[in-house]
C-alpha cells in the first residue's frame, strides 16, 4: 500500500492537541509535525462559576433598562396626574430633562409634595389609607393631591404579575406565590382587605421595628385591587381611571425568541415545531408503538407488532393527565395482564407474553392531548371545530380540522395572560365558565423537536397506516415528489408502497463498489418506472439526515480551505470558540501544504463515554431507582392517607422530597426541626427543596445539590450563603454524621472488591459492575457532604468539560469532512472519531500513561500526545489489539510466551517524553478591545455598515467609592451590611466611633458569626437597627476619577464631587528605552478607541515618546515572549529545547510596572503555581521555571509580534 498521511485531533473546550504522522507500507508510523494551542473558553469561569462570557454586561444593562422603564412609568403617570391637578405642576422640560438626563425634578412645592413627616403622620401609606376610607372633596387642592400621592406611590412598584407560559404547576406554588399567600392570611388576620390599608397599619403600629418591602406582593390580588378600590370610593370618571390604568399597569411584552430555535434536519429554513403540539405528540407516540413487538402464547411465527385491539386497549395510557410519562410496564400489563409478561432479554423468565422492550423503558405520553380531551371531550379535535367561530381564512374558505387545532394551540402556547386564555375560550371556542377556567389552566411544554411541522405532517400519515419510524421518513416527500398526477391515482400510489414496502422487509445485496441502500433502490425504482429526474429524487427524506457542512470552496486566492464553521445546529459558545480554533490550526498546515484533501483525519471523542461495564452499572442503577421510586409513592399514599384522611396521587417532586427527606432522617439539615409528611407534600407546604450550593453562586440542580429545608429558614436566612457561612454550622455538621458514615462504609466496599488477576471473564465483569455502582452511589453521597463542607466553589465545579468535548468532536468531524473527502467516491470516509477511552486504552498499551497521567496534571504538552496516539490509531491498531487480548489469555492458560504489543515506532515512548522538553505551547489570546461592533441597517440611501463604539471589556470594578478627609489625608470608604462582617478585627475599619463601639459592645463575649446575625441597634427605644455602616477601604488608595455626580456637584469640597472607582485591570503597558513605562488602564483604552476611528488623527493609543525616550514595546494580558540572558541580545531558533524554556506568556500587568510570566506549557492551576513565583535572573541552565514576576530594568526578552511572530502550529519566526 502507498504511505498515508494523518492528522490526529485532540479537541477539547480551551485547548486543541495536533499531531501529522505518515503510516508507512511496513506498518509503521514516522511523526511530521505536532503541536498544541490553548485559548479562552467561549464563556467565562471565575471562581469556578460558569457563565456566558456576555452574562454580566448584558446583566447591568438589563438593570439600566429596568430603572429606566420604572422611571419611564413614574413619568407617565406624573403627566397623567398633572394634567387633572392631582399634584403640583410640572413643565414638558422638566420631565423630559429627568427622562433623558436624569435630572430629578426639584421644585419647591412638588419636593414638599413628596417629603414624610412621622410626627404629622406624613406618609404615602398614610395617603392610601385615606383615599381607601374617606371621600375626598377634589375640588380642594389638598385632597387632590393626597390622592394623587396615593397613586404615584402606587407607581413605584406594582408586585408579581404571573406570566402563564414561564411557571409550572410546582412553581404556582414556590417561594413567590407562598409569600404572596403568607401576606394575604396576614392582611386577612389583621381584619383589613386592602395591601395599602395593611402596610399603614404595620408602619403606624410597629414603626421602623418591621420591615414593610421585604414581602411578595401581586400585582392583580393587592395593587390592582387597592387601585379600582380607590378609583370606586373616589368616584373617579373613567377617562381618568383608563389613563391611570394603562400609566401604571401597561407591561411590554417580552421579545419573541422564536428566531434562535433551530432548523429542521428535513426542511431546510424551517423552524423546529414545539414537543407539545398535538400533532407532534400523535406522530411521537405513533414512533414508538410501531416499533413494539410482542410473542403471545398463540403467535407460532415470532414476534409481531401490536394489533387493532391492542393498540385500541394501550391508546388511553397516552392520554392520562396525571401521567404524562410512564414505563413500558404499564402498556405490558395492559395487553398481557399482571405478572404475564416480560422483557424478551430475560432469559431467566418464561412468561406467555415477551415483548422487545424492557418494563422499566420509559414511554412519552401526550400531555397536551390529554389536557385538550379534558375540556372537549375524547373526540376533542371535531368538538373544537364545531365550536370555533374564527374558522374562516382570509379569503373565505373553510379552514380545516387541523388548521383549526393549530390555532387552539398557538393560543395556549403564545398567549401569557390566563385570562386572556379563559376570554378566548369563551368567545372563540363558545366554552361556559367552568370549562373555560381547565381550558385557561392548560400548560404546555416549551422544548422543541428535531423536526418541524411540516416534516411531521409528511411523515404522519404513513405511521398512521403503521409503518415503522425509518420507513415511513423514507415515503414522507414521495407525494411531493412523484407529483399529485401520479399519487392521486389510487393504483400507482398502492403500487408504490407496497414496493418500497417489499425493499424495507427484504435484505439489500451490496454488488461489489455499489452501497445498495434502500434509499438508492428507492430512488432506482422512481426513476426507472416514472421518469423521476435526479433533483427531485434528492429531495427524498432519509432517516440519518443531519445538518452538515457544504463543501469547502477555494479562497480569492484560488486555494481550497476550511469555511466558518457557524451553524444553526451549534448553539454552544465553547463548542463554537474550540471550532474556529480547528479551522485555524488546519488551514495554517493546508497553506504550508502539509495536509491535503486525501489526508486521513482522526478526531477524539471526550473521555467521559462510558464502556461496557459502565454502561451495565448504570442500568442496574437505573433500575433499583425505579423501583424504590414504586415503594416511596406507595408510602407517600399511605402516609398521607393516615394524616389527613385524603387520598394523593404523588408526583415525581413529591418522590423527589420524599427521598430527600428519608436521607436526612426526616428532619430539616439547618433548623433540626422535625418534617411531618404534610410538612412538604401538599398545598403550601412548611418545606421545600432547596440548593445547598446556591445556583446564584454556581450550584448545580442535581440532586446531590439538594435538601429538603425550612421554607423561612432557607429565604430569610440561609439566602446565597454556603452551609459553612451560617451560624448554625456547627449544629448542621452533626446532624449529616450519618453521610460521614456511609462514605466511610461504602469506601471500604469497594477497596474490598479485587479485579486484578481474575482470569474468567464474566466473574471480573461483574465485579468491575458492582464496583461501578458503590463508586456512583459513593460519589452521590461524598458530592451531598462536600458541599456542606464548602467554605468556597471551587474552580472547575461548574460541570462543562464532559460535555463540551462531546459536542466539539462530533460536530469538528462533521466540519472536517467539508474538506477531507473524496470528491469523486464520497461514500469512502476519511474523518474517524475516536473515543477518549480507547485513546486511554492505547496509552496504556504503548507504555506512556503513567507518565502521561503525571505529565497531563502540570504540562500542556499532553494534548499533543494525545493527538499522536489519536493519530496512530487505525483499523490494524484496533485488529492487533484484538490479537494481543487473545495472546494475553492464552499467556495466562501456558500456551505461549507472554506477548508485547508494538509501538507505532521503536522510539515511540522515548520521543513522546522528549515532546514535553521541547514543544513550544502556542498561547492564542485575541485582542478584542480595538474591534467595533457592526451591522447592516437599512437608511433612504440603501443598506449601509453601522458600526459601534462599545466598550468591550470592564471598565472598572463595580463598587463606588467615597471621599472623607481626615487628619489631612483624603481616605476612600465604602457602606458595607453589618452581614458582610468576618471576624471581630473588620470592625475597626467602621468610620464612626460611636456606631462601631456599639458594634463591639453588642458582639462582646460572644461568638461571632451569631452575634452579628443578630438584630444590632443604635436606638432599641425608637427601633432604630444598624444595618449598614460606612468603613474605610484600606486597600483603595489611588482610585480612578470618573463622571461627577450632579448631587455631588454642590458640595463646597472638590474631593467629594467624582465618583471614585477601582481599576478592574490593565489594559497594557508601553515600554520605552531604558526602562521606564506607561500603563493604559481599561478606561484610558475605550477612550481612545471610542474616538479613534479616524486613525490619522489618532495613530496610537500611547505616545511614541515619553520622557525622551522612544517606545519598543506595546505588552498585554496574552502576549507571549522570549526570555534572555543578561548579556544576549537576541536567540537562535535551531534549538528547540532553549526556545521551549525562553517561551512565557505574560498572565499581570501590575501597577509599579512589574511583569508576572507564566511558561507556556505551564498547566497546573494558578493558585498552586503562584506559590512557586520566582523573581530570580534568568538563566538557561536552571531548570524551567513555571511563573516569573520581572521588572523591565532587570530582565531581557523579545517580545511576540515586534521581535519575532508565533504561528498557529508553533513556529517561532524571528523578525530581525
């Protein structure tokens, strides 16, 4: 055979290993070249909280929109209250000026309008209690404007508005809707009937002692309510009560995102239809019944598929309200009987009834429909369209059946408002009250499928006549594309199907150099019988369709390469950032013509793929889970049937909690407080689930991540703190002892079970089986513990590497076939993945993984081995492997020496450890501040580039600052929660003497943490608490000065008029001659490139001399550089060793001109590696070291892109 030509691919979500090897005719491999790049995951992971690298600007300018809506309706209905006197006047200026710039209206009297008095009961609670039990006489100025007061408090916040589309029937009842609950008994026990009346009675009766806005309030129970309440007693004319109403209460939709659902794989452009359409639903569950197959005691000739009678017996466990998914046991029972059936893989059992599914197989119901004949009956499509009154299309005619179900739908999925719904229910569908309150209360699911409902309706009919899934996606388009002639005539359609039907039952003969699939027969037998040309044939559907990439095309250069690999089916920012790495990475080795088009290509698949084995224990897992799951819902129906008398069907949360509850022996974690059943199952329950690590902090929603906690405690308390922060930690630890107990049991069970040394197969395979399932249940129950044991989220915690990887390799094969294929046999397959844990098995097999599992903890290096041994596995690797299994078994049996496994070259393994003494890491960190944000708009001259001027980076830390003066020094302070404080020692940074030795006094003697959880007051009489107090801050010492404030303005002291800021980081730093620098901040940077888009009045962003010297360098986060000598002046690049040890990347620019490098291949995590810091001269004799902190005097070096280039496969090219 001739030589071949490989690329092996290590892909992974912020690094990508590479590796060309020739396989040689003897079947050896020789190594080209190799390398490796790492770069910035597509999203942002700090402090090991995973998040979209646009989260949080996207978070603050959400908040700006949110106080700019809220000022936006306060200005509203200022102007609705002016225009009928119902406060002192202001100008269209005035309003517009606070609009637009912020400027807070300040006129005597509407100030005054404002203000509270407690000693003449002046307050805006005060104002609502009025105009709920008094009659105002408006033709006074002073009664018009209490009632104006009234409803411009009301205009401040407005509660919870239910949006039916975003909650499910377990949210109707979470914190919100419970707290909303709690207010209303209050607001009931109280013997008042309105929110406002309530708030002043709280505000006359117990003063500052309570909090008022720290409950859920509903915006149509309490706000609306109050506001008709007022507008009725005050007689109001509805006009005024209309522009009032729309003032207050009008909320702008929410933006559709229809546009980012995705395409179907059978219609190209068409958007994906919703999981919880009806037809969706009949097509999903037509899938799965025609492809069950059953053996009765009767049926002689095998298995069968499900007859009329049996599919007419199993139709309503589809249509069940409470079960929208069930097991297989369930359609099992219902055609054989109890216990008269069985999974056809028992081989143990020998039941009348065996069928092709085991009984645990979970089976998708049809919610929708369900909820659907709830309201119209069992024949709710034909009831639907007798009733619907808007069953005309525009131009007159009737719309159908279906046309008409679609309508019903879009309502229920598009519709927020539950009593829009109920309206619509009434009018259009001629529902009575009863039936249009079930039919306001459907809810739909909100994923969507893999295909839209056009391709649904294609395929539907053929399953309807009981086809199997994959044929039926095979006669789908042949009514379109044979043509109405031909399909209308009921003989040639017959004829069609029954052939196509033959092809799919018989087995296809593969002639020599011919795939005869059945597509192709298809697609022989339409074109020979009915003259069907090529392009319509190709528009046949294929069950294994899938988006991939068109052809790569040839460049304005004419050379073929690697195209964007955007694509609608990657939404992932990870998978999409490792992608564009690929594209670079390969079309560099295509343009210096190292790979080709006939280039082998083999791609890792991520490691975390289970084998066998564990494929095998997860199963067993599966199914003793299922089965506890039957025993806890027999016993939440016996319990509860015991304490309350009334009979429950659980939900799968009731089962959760249940667990939940048995796990930490029926008692809540936090409090100790004893759990009864009806604590937490049931309507507004004391207890719910709660998240030990907070979501907000990056908890995941395992259940590992779960209790079962006091609802108050949890709320009120516990809020987004880890377990170790609260006070009552110590109490918390003794009570999960017990978890402590089953590691311990469940370690010493698995060190217990050997698999070494066992020679027969099946013993050892059931060992590794048992073993695989007390390390699962070892790490649920170690994962529970850890994370009460916390005192911080580690790096990493945020679950994304497993997968990540996944989704890169499968879709970097498909994106790499667009180039690597045959154009003339496109049948021959030239990209392979590779799982990670045949990668594994190799490494072990080549004796490198012992080093390498050393190596892959500290050095980058070991993607590139990895992408050697990926590249070295080939079909004669996998044939040698089977060999050497068998030679091992026969070793182990004396029927041979004992066998080695050759190495893809004899140097194979000393090579490999020479690669991580020499490869040079390419570190790829793109500058994105400069770039400016661009789209297409359209304007009266035609489409044109707009471009933005976006600040694309942090500009400073998010926290301001003050300025105070004391002892003649300006220092900076900050207001802090008495919650933030730590120890006893953060209190002397408390600016005021008598507010923090109040503090130190109430902590005095006491433990700390509960000491200042505790209510602190500064007035016990008067209940005035100390909640925040002002400190110094003393690590601020030369903030940045940003816009003034415009209340800051008057201050007669200069100091206090900036707003004061912390650096976040520098940007980067200009080096001159002879040492000396400038440091450009993030702020100075978007400032310049804010106004620098004309580049001749604005060449550079730093001056190209400072203090007489020239600039040389311009440095950032990223840039990669080449250490010297004291007394070399430049390097050569012919050895590589000297250039992997000179190669650093520079991770700080500090403030005092200091440069902190980390090495290239440096890989260990950065708060072990700050240890080893080392501000040592460079020498290259020493060994490498990982991280360097220089200072420009003191150290030489070359810097990446004006001393020398690195290129994206690791050639260092120098420029001088």
């Amino acid at each position: 055979m001739d030589k071949k030509r490989i690329l092996g691919l290590d892909t992974g979500t912020n690094s990508l290993g590479w590796a060309i090897v020739d396989h040689e005719e003897n079947g050896q491999y020789t190594l080209v070249d190799k390398g490796v790049i790492i770069f910035q995951e597509g999203v942002k992971i700090e402090k090991g909280i995973e998040s979209s690298k646009a989260a949080e600007r996207t978070g603050h300018r959400a908040l700006r929109r949110q106080y700019f809506r809220r000022r936006l309706r306060k200005i509203e209905v200022l102007k609705v209250l002016i225009r009928y006197n119902l406060c002192p006047a202001l100008t269209e200026e005035d309003l517009e000026l606070w609009k637009l710039r912020k400027i807070y209206p300040k006129k005597d009297d509407f100030m005054l309008w404002q203000r509270t008095s407690d000693n003449d009961d002046v307050n805006p609670y005060h104002s609502r209690y009025i105009c709920l039990n008094e009659v105002l006489n408006l033709d006074k100025e002073p009664d018009r404007y209490t009632l104006g007061r009234a409803f411009y408090h009301m205009a401040q916040r407005r509660g919870f508005l239910s949006n039916r589309l975003d909650t499910t029937e377990e949210q109707e009842n979470g914190a919100v809707k419970s707290g909303i609950a709690d207010l209303n008994k209050e607001i009931e026990e109280s013997g008042c009937k309105y929110l406002g009346e309530y708030f002043y009675k709280l505000y006359r009766e117990k003063s500052n002692t309570v909090r008022i806005r720290t409950r859920y309030t509903d915006r149509e129970d309490h706000y609306k309510k109050e506001f008709f309440a007022i507008c009725e007693k005050q007689n109001l004319p509805k006009q005024m009560v209309d522009e009032l109403t729309r003032a207050l209460y009008f909320q702008r939709p929410l933006k559709s995102q229809r546009q980012n659902v995705g395409k179907c794989t059978f219609e190209k452009g068409k958007p994906r239809c919703s999981d919880s359409h009806p037809m969706y639903e009949e097509y999903r569950m037509l899938s799965f019944l025609n492809n069950v197959r059953v053996q009765g005691p009767w049926d002689v000739n095998g298995y069968r598929p499900l007859n009329e009678e049996e599919l007419k017996k199993i139709e309503p466990l589809f249509y069940r309200k409470s079960k929208s998914n069930f097991d297989f046991e369930d359609i099992a029972k219902k055609i054989a009987g109890p216990k008269h059936y069985q999974w056809k893989g028992e081989t143990m059992l020998d039941l009348p009834y065996k069928f092709n599914y085991r009984m645990t197989q979970g089976v998708s119901g049809c919610p929708t429909i369900a909820q659907l004949r709830e309201v119209f009956g069992d024949d709710w499509k034909q009831n639907i369209a007798e009733t619907y009154t808007l069953n005309t299309k525009k131009d007159g005619s009737l719309k159908t059946v279906d046309e008409m179900v679609n309508d019903v739908w879009n309502v229920l999925f598009s519709f927020d408002s539950k009593d829009k719904v109920k309206e619509f229910g009434q009018i259009h569908l001629q529902l009575d009250e009863e039936q249009a309150e079930k039919f306001s209360k459907i809810r739909l699911s909100h994923d969507y499928a893999s295909l839209s409902l056009k391709a649904i309706r294609n395929i539907l009919p053929f399953l309807q006549m009981g086809m199997l899934y994959s044929h039926a996606v095979f006669m789908a388009n042949i009514p379109k594309i044979v043509g109405s002639t031909i399909w209308n005539n009921e003989q040639q359609r017959n004829h069609i199907i029954d052939e196509i039907c033959k092809m799919a039952d018989m087995p296809i003969e593969k002639e020599k150099g011919l795939r005869q699939t059945l597509d192709i027969c298809i697609k022989d037998l339409l074109s020979k019988e009915y003259g069907i040309e090529e392009d319509k044939l190709n528009e046949m559907y294929h069950p294994s369709m899938i988006e991939t990439y068109p052809d790569a095309r040839p460049n304005k250069d004419g050379v073929v390469l690697l195209g964007s690999p955007r694509t609608n089916a990657i939404k992932n920012p990870m998978a999409m950032r490792s992608l564009h790495e690929v594209r670079k990475v390969v079309n560099t080795l295509i343009k210096e013509g190292k790979i080709g088009p006939d280039t082998e290509v083999h791609v890792e698949y991520a490691r975390e793929l289970n084998n066998a084995n564990m494929r095998a224990a997860i199963n067993d897992l599966q199914r003793e889970k299922d089965k506890k799951h039957k025993e806890y819902a027999d016993e939440i129906r016996k319990l509860y049937k015991a304490e309350t008398g009334n009979d429950i069907e659980p939900t799968e949360t009731d089962i959760l909690k249940f667990q939940l509850w048995r796990e930490q022996n029926e008692k809540c974690l936090y409090t100790g407080k004893q759990i009864g059943i009806t604590d937490f199952i049931g309507a507004a329950p004391k207890f719910d689930i709660e998240h030990t690590i907070p979501q907000s902090v990056g908890g995941d929603s395992t259940q590992e991540n779960m209790t079962l906690c006091d609802n108050q405690y949890n709320r009120y308390v516990k809020k987004a703190q880890l377990p170790t922060a609260l006070a009552e930690y110590d109490a918390i630890k003794t009570r999960i002892e017990p978890w402590k107990e089953r590691i311990d049991e469940l370690t010493k069970l698995i060190d217990q079970i050997r698999t070494r040394n066992v020679v027969d197969k099946a013993t050892k395979d059931a060992r590794i089986r048992r073993k695989n399932r007390l390390k699962m249940e070892l790490k649920y129950w170690k994962g529970k513990y850890d994370r009460f044991t916390m005192t911080e989220v580690p790096e990493g915690f945020a679950r994304r590497q497993g997968a990540g990887i996944g989704l890169v390799s499968k879709y970097a094969a498909l994106y790499l076939k667009s180039y690597f294929h045959d154009t003339l046999h496109p049948e021959n397959r030239q990209v392979y993945s590779i799982k990670g844990t045949i990668t594994k098995e190799f490494r072990e097999m080549w004796g490198i993984q012992n080093e390498y599992e050393k190596e892959s903890r500290d050095n980058h290096t070991h993607h590139c081995i990895d992408a050697i041994v990926i590249a070295c596995i080939g079909k004669n690797e996998f044939n040698k492997i089977g060999e050497f299994y068998r030679d091992i078994f026969n070793y182990y049996e004396g029927k041979r020496e004992k066998p080695v496994f050759s190495k893809p070259w004899p140097t194979f393994t000393q090579d490999l450890k020479q690669i991580t003494e020499e490869l040079l890491v390419v570190h790829d960190t793109p500058d994105n501040m400069p770039k400016k944000a661009s789209r297409v708009i359209d304007t009266k001259q035609g489409k044109k580039v707009a471009k933005g001027d976006c600040a694309r980076g942090s500009l400073h830390q998010d926290t301001y600052y003050g300025a105070i003066e004391r002892d003649g020094d300006i220092r900076y302070v900050v207001r802090k929660p008495l919650s933030s404080f730590t120890s006893i020692k953060d209190l002397d940074n408390i600016v005021d003497d008598a507010v923090r030795q109040t503090i130190i006094d109430a902590v005095d003697g006491k433990d700390f943490k509960k000491a200042i959880a505790e209510p602190i007051y500064m007035n016990k009489e008067k209940g005035v608490l100390i909640k925040k107090v002002r400190c110094y801050a003393p690590t601020v010492t030369k903030p940045l000065q940003i816009r003034k404030s415009k209340r800051r303005d008057s201050s007669i002291k200069e100091y206090k008029r900036p707003y004061y800021v912390v650096n976040d980081e520098n940007y980067m730093m200009a080096i001159y001659e002879g040492g000396k620098m400038q440091m450009i901040t993030a702020l100075d940077a978007v400032n310049f490139y804010k106004k620098s888009t004309d580049r001749n009045a604005y060449p550079t962003i730093v001056e190209e001399e400072y203090k007489g010297k020239k600039l040389k360098y311009l440095v950032r986060k990223g840039t990669q550089i080449l250490m010297l000598e004291k007394d070399e002046e430049f390097v050569s690049t012919a050895n590589p060793k000297e250039l992997f040890k000179r190669l650093y990347t520079i991770t700080k620019l500090e403030k005092d001109g200091r440069l902190t490098l980390r090495h290239s291949a440096e890989a260990r995590p950065a708060t072990e590696v700050n240890k080893l810091l080392n501000a040592e001269p460079f020498m290259l004799k020493d060994a490498t070291r990982p991280m360097i902190r220089i200072s420009l005097s003191k150290f030489k070096f070359l810097v990446e892109g004006t001393d020398f280039r690195i290129t994206p496969t690791g050639e260092i090219i120098l420029k001088h």
